[in-house]
C-alpha cells in the first residue's frame, strides 16, 4: 500500500480570530489548498498571457486521455514552453478573443489549454505590474483532429525521456511530504499542493472535452477566457475554399444559424461544478456513526452516506434527503464542516456533520437499493480503523490491520475528515473542526 499524502495547511491555520475561537480552525481537505493565484480577471488579456507562457518559470502539466505525464506513479512531471511549441505554436495568443472567434473554423483543431495561474510563493518568478509569480499552465496533448500528428510528436519525446502517462487516479499514490519544484522554480510543492494543482488542470479539461458542442443548438463550440469559457461563434470559416485563404481574394465566413446563447448576457457557457453532500451522521447519543457500503466495495470497508444535492435544495436539506432515502434514518441539526473539490469529474463534495432524532435511528434500507448495508458504528471501533484501517478501495489494508475489522477511507478522501471530527471531540465544542 502506498504512504497516504499529507493534508494541506489552511489558509491562516494560525491565525487567531473571533472566528476560529467560535467554530474551529477551519479544515483543509485533499485536493484543496492551492498556492495558485488565479487572476482570473487576466484570463482575456491576451499580452499577459503571451508573455506568462515564454518565461522560463512556466511549467506546463501535459494530460494524454486525462492522464497526467509523470515521472513515476508517485511523481508528476512537467514541461517546459519548448517542449509543447510543436502543437500550440509560438504565440497562441498573438490574436485577441475577438479575431479567434471572428476566425473560427470548426475544421480546424486548437490545442486545449488552460492558464492555471500563479504561483506567487515564487518571486523570482513572471512580473506583470503588481503580479508576480510562476506561471503555470495544463494542455491536453492527446492525439486528435488536425494536431494529432504534433500531438505524437510531443507524447513520443516526453516517453523518450522515461516519462509515462499515469492512468487512474494517481493522487493516491502521491507519498507523504514528497516534494518537487517546478521548472527553473526553487519553490518547494509537498504532494497535497501538487495535487490541488493537477485537479484543477484536470477538471477543466475534462469540461472542455465533454463541451464540444453548444447546449442550444448544437453547433461546435470554441474555448475562451484562458480555457475558463467556451462561446458559439457566430459565424464559421470553414465554408471558405482552402485555397482561398492564402489568396489576396476577400472571402466571407458563413454566418451560423441562430443560437440563443448569442444573445443578452448569457452569450457563453460556464464550467461545471456538481455540489454533492456527504456526511458523517451521529447517534441521538453521541456515541455512534453511522456508516454504509455498497456491494462492489472491499469486505469490511465503509464510508460515510453521500449523494447529490439536487436543484432548489439547500445544503441540510440534502443531507436529510440522501440519509433517510439510503438508510431510512431521520436527521435533526445539520452543520457543514468542510469542503474538497473532486475532479472526478467536476464534484465539490460538502461535507457535514448530522445527528440522528432520538426515535429516527431505526435502519431501512427499503427506499434506494444504492447500498447494500448500513450500520451505528460504536466510536471507539471508527477510532481503531482510522489508525490501522484506512486504504483506498483498490488498495490492501494497511499494516497493523486484523481480517473482519472494520475498513475506512483513505486521509485523502473527505470522508475520513469528518470521522476523524466526529470521533476527536467535534460534537463536545472541545474540538470543533
């Protein structure tokens, strides 16, 4: 089994507050705590961009089917600006948003890449005015369309040089307190930064990947704003004769049919983020947690009840809903806890702490078939598994693990947050979050 990554620090974790003194240090769960400034009112400004992606302190992290290139399974890489010129060209933001979308030719293939943002723990890093930072980029380099030739060209050198694509969800295999600097950066990154960086690059991929045609009337989109958008152009270039695009000869492009999202200010589509409650719930005494399982899941192994909140429900509401359809047990209070984004492929799970009423505990599994068991775990047993039984589902259980005791998720999964809460005083007030 591989050493379970360290959680990220909190933003201010030691900062002392009217706040953290009434609710708790906030809690900083896997996947989160990026040191990336996002600037993301720079995303259209094509001269920073121009200038962000050729300084010798950007790092490009390369995905191939969402797999990101890695130096092991333990380790990503990362390229630099030289490497990838083969399939994004020298400057592709030389041309405004304007000229990209007054130019679109749905023939022709653009390479998908996103502007994370800066990294501003580096100072010797790009300056742009009060900005200062690495710049960090994601690209999908799978072959396809018209760049798949460069495409090959640039997954071949990158394997030439020992480097692979990890498939699957590799953050697992992230070792605790690892570190790597991005390239010509001396700026240490721990596996949990490492992590949130690669999620972020990964979530806007896969949404630009499943997006490729507008919502409204179906036509082929073109991404925008640094890979945060994408928008209908209204017109198409590619009705033009070839030949005619290097001839003096003004041509025309074909104007598209009508499309709603053209007009008013809901003229470009958003990525998306699907909230999804997940909650550790406790007895009416305070000495148990109920936990559930689902039949292609490891024998023994257990989580926390979670589902998705669905449209005009509040956060609580959810909770109540998922907990009593999936296990028939009625909630009263419902507090929020923590939160972990979840690029698999675009969930930010909320997770909450609930408590059963004194006559709701009873478990009835009758409503949703989702899982095949539930059970009130005593709190010592959820202690003793959070330190010796704790393993992701396609992992053994860890050293120290005797067979029939109860299984738990992994430090990297929220769920494991909010029992470690539950079980460490979070109800007392002692230990709040």
């Amino acid at each position: 089994m591989s050493p379970q990554p360290e959680l990220p620090n909190a933003a201010h974790a030691d900062l002392d507050s009217m706040l953290t003194r009434k609710f708790g240090k906030e809690v900083a769960n896997y996947f989160s705590g990026s040191p990336i400034n996002r600037v993301s009112f720079l995303r259209t400004d094509h001269p920073f961009l121009s200038a962000a992606l050729k300084h010798p302190s950007a790092s490009f992290l390369l995905y191939k089917d969402l797999a990101p290139l890695a130096k092991d399974p333990t380790k990503l890489a990362y390229a630099s600006f030289k490497d990838v010129v083969p399939i994004i060209g020298n400057d592709p933001y030389s041309k405004t948003e304007e000229q990209l979308i007054s130019e679109y030719n749905s023939t022709t293939s653009i390479p998908q890449m996103i502007f994370l943002g800066l990294d501003e723990r580096d100072k010797k890093g790009f300056e742009w005015n009060i900005y200062k930072g690495a710049p960090f980029f994601a690209l999908d380099v799978t072959p396809k369309g018209t760049v798949e030739e460069a495409a090959n060209g640039v997954v071949k050198e990158m394997e030439s040089r020992g480097l692979m694509f990890v498939e699957g969800r590799m953050h697992i295999a992230l070792p605790a307190l690892e570190g790597i600097a991005p390239l010509n950066s001396s700026t240490f990154m721990n596996a949990a930064i490492i992590a949130a960086i690669y999620a972020q690059g990964r979530a806007l991929l896969d949404w630009n990947a499943r997006n490729p045609f507008c919502a409204q009337c179906g036509q082929p989109t073109l991404s925008i704003n640094a890979g945060f958008k994408r928008t209908c152009p209204p017109t198409d270039m590619a009705s033009i004769n070839q030949t005619a695009l290097g001839s003096t000869t003004m041509e025309k492009p074909h104007d598209r049919p009508s499309c709603a999202t053209r007009k008013g200010i809901s003229n470009v589509s958003f990525p998306r983020t699907d909230p999804t409650v997940i909650m550790a719930v406790v007895s009416a005494d305070s000495r148990r947690v109920l936990l559930g399982r689902q039949k292609r899941w490891p024998p023994y192994w257990y989580s926390t009840l979670a589902g998705f909140c669905e449209p005009a429900e509040s956060v609580e509401e959810a909770v109540r809903r998922e907990v009593w359809e999936e296990a028939g047990v009625y909630l009263g209070r419902v507090v929020i806890h923590s939160t972990q984004p979840w690029p698999y492929p675009a969930n930010l799970m909320i997770g909450a702490i609930a408590q059963a009423t004194p006559e709701g505990e009873e478990i009835l599994l009758k409503h949703d078939p989702e899982l095949e068991n539930a059970k009130w775990v005593d709190f010592d047993e959820v202690r003793e598994a959070l330190t010796v039984g704790t393993s992701g589902l396609g992992e053994d259980a860890p050293e120290g693990y005797k067979e029939g005791g109860l299984r738990l998720p992994p430090r990297t999964a929220i769920a494991n947050s909010l029992l470690t809460a539950v079980v460490g005083g979070f109800l007392g007030g002692e230990h709040k979050m």
